[in-house]
C-alpha cells in the first residue's frame, strides 16, 4: 500500500485583497532594503584609511568591490524569499521557481535572445538622431578599464543586482502565491512591476517622460511573463529581463542614437504585444503558473 503524498498548508497570509496588498509591499520593500544594503557597502568601504586608492578609479580591486555590492541585492532578496516562503506561503524557495536544471539554461538563454534581439530590432528601424558612439565612450566613466572587466561588471549590473533578484520576487514568488488566480496573478504583478519604476532614472525630463518611460518596464514584464507560462522556468523571465538590459548596452555602444521617448514607447509596445499575445494563448491553452514542488 503506497502512502499518498502530503497536502500543501495553506499559506498564513490568505489571498484576499489585503493578501495580496501586503505581499506586493513586501516585494517592493524587500528591493528597496536590498539596493539600500548595497549602496551602504561602498559608504562603509570609503571609511577605511587608503580604502579610496585601492578600490577607486578603474582599479580591479574597484569592480571586485562592485561585484560584491550587485551580488548584495541578490542575497538580500533570495534570504527574504526562503524566509517568506518558508513562514508565511509554507512552501520551499524552489516552489516559487529557485531552482536549476538543465533545462533551464536554455530557458535562460530563449529569454535573453527574446529580448535583446527585439530591442535591437525596434532600435535600428528608428530614425537616427545622432551618430554612432566612438569607440568604449558610450561605457561612460569605466571606458578606460580593461573590457573584460567591463563586461563583467555590466552582466554582473544586468543579472546579478537587476534580473535575477527583481524576477525571483515578481515573476517568481509574487507571481507564483497567486497561482490560483493566473489572470489576476499576471495583471497585479505586470502592473506593480511597472508601477516601481516610476522611480527609475532612465534620463527622463517630465512628469510626462516618467510615465512614457513605463512602456519599457511594461514590455518586458509582459514577455518574461509570458515566455515563463511556456517555458515552465522563471529563468526564462530571468533572461528577458537581462536580456533588456544587454540589449540596450549594445544599442548604446553600436547603434546610432536615437529619440529616448520615442525608442521607450517603441520598444515597449513591441515587447508588451508579443508577451501579451504568448500570456494570452498560454492561458488559453491551460499553462498555468508553474509550481516548482511539481
């Protein structure tokens, strides 16, 4: 006679309106501590005596400290989760999708191609404004530095202080503690994922640009979405949100510039329509939200 599985418990926060309030405060908070972490660690370095000239500049010792404060957020955001999920959803970390199989690699790449190559593509249909930046210039203060250490820095800026922590609390446990509600799970966490970044400093100059630039964290949002109802891994959502970002590097560095507001709204149409279209028939065809306990 086979013993039949355990039953998951409910979790100690219903799902009501207030449920999920809570929860999407938990999730923005849980960022904001993080990235407030990190930004104490070089106040806190630039204390020691000498610790200026030995981590300033284009210094290897400067992008070590760097890499160490990318990777503060994500440790930050992965203990909040394990204890959230563990107190109050009773469940593992690896049900909201922390986990790595094979399969997931390649989730993570589909996702990162999605995305960077949309962007790219809305990029150089638009009409330039201004040439191509010379040269490592479009890197910024950093152009000096070796370019291996560079690039570390910018994937370790896309994936390890953006992506992986900003998906594993939407796309991944937010998403996910509203699994039994998909419709309204994708609506609460695409409009509150783009609501935080009304705050973000992507160069915009208005009232009226903070809200056009939304179309970009709206875009991707929709796509990471909808490319993590297929392929049943949140490192799919992970490597669409990374994607954006590497994209962009490489539209600032090789493409002619262009209007800002004109390539947020474009981009952010493209990607919203093509994720919407994959979240759409996914729920349509009974992909639900995936359960990393299955």
């Amino acid at each position: 006679m086979t013993t039949p599985p355990p039953t998951a418990e409910a979790p100690r926060l219903g799902l009501g309106a207030l449920g999920i309030i809570v929860r999407v405060l938990v999730a923005i908070g849980t960022l904001v501590i993080g990235n407030l972490v990190a930004g104490l660690l070089p106040v806190l370095v630039s204390l020691i005596p000498g610790a200026v000239d030995v981590f300033g500049g284009t210094s290897p010792w400067g992008f070590a400290l760097a890499l160490v404060v990318q990777a503060a957020v994500l440790l930050v955001v992965v203990l909040a989760v394990r204890l959230w999920a563990r107190w109050f959803e009773r469940a593992p970390i690896r049900a909201v999708g922390w986990r790595w199989a094979r399969r997931d690699a390649l989730a993570l790449f589909l996702g990162v191609t999605v995305a960077a190559l949309t962007l790219l593509a809305v990029r150089a249909l638009l009409p330039a404004t201004g040439s191509v930046p010379e040269g490592a210039s479009a890197l910024g203060d950093q152009s000096a530095a070796p370019v291996p250490l560079l690039i570390a820095f910018y994937l370790g800026l896309a994936f390890l202080q953006q992506s992986i922590p900003e998906e594993l609390l939407f796309r991944g446990w937010l998403l996910w503690s509203l699994r039994g509600r998909p419709v309204l799970a994708v609506t609460v966490v695409t409009l509150s994922f783009t609501a935080i970044h009304l705050v973000s400093n992507g160069g915009q100059q208005s009232a009226v640009e903070h809200v056009l630039y939304l179309a970009l964290p709206l875009g991707f949002s929709l796509l990471a979405t909808g490319l993590l109802l297929w392929t049943g891994s949140l490192w799919a959502a992970i490597g669409v949100h990374g994607g954006f970002h590497v994209g962009n590097y490489l539209a600032t560095a090789a493409l002619p510039q262009v209007d800002a507001v004109l390539s947020w709204v474009a981009i952010g149409v493209v990607q919203a329509t093509l994720g919407a279209v994959l979240v759409i028939v996914a729920l349509a065809r009974g992909r639900g939200i995936p359960d990393g306990r299955d």
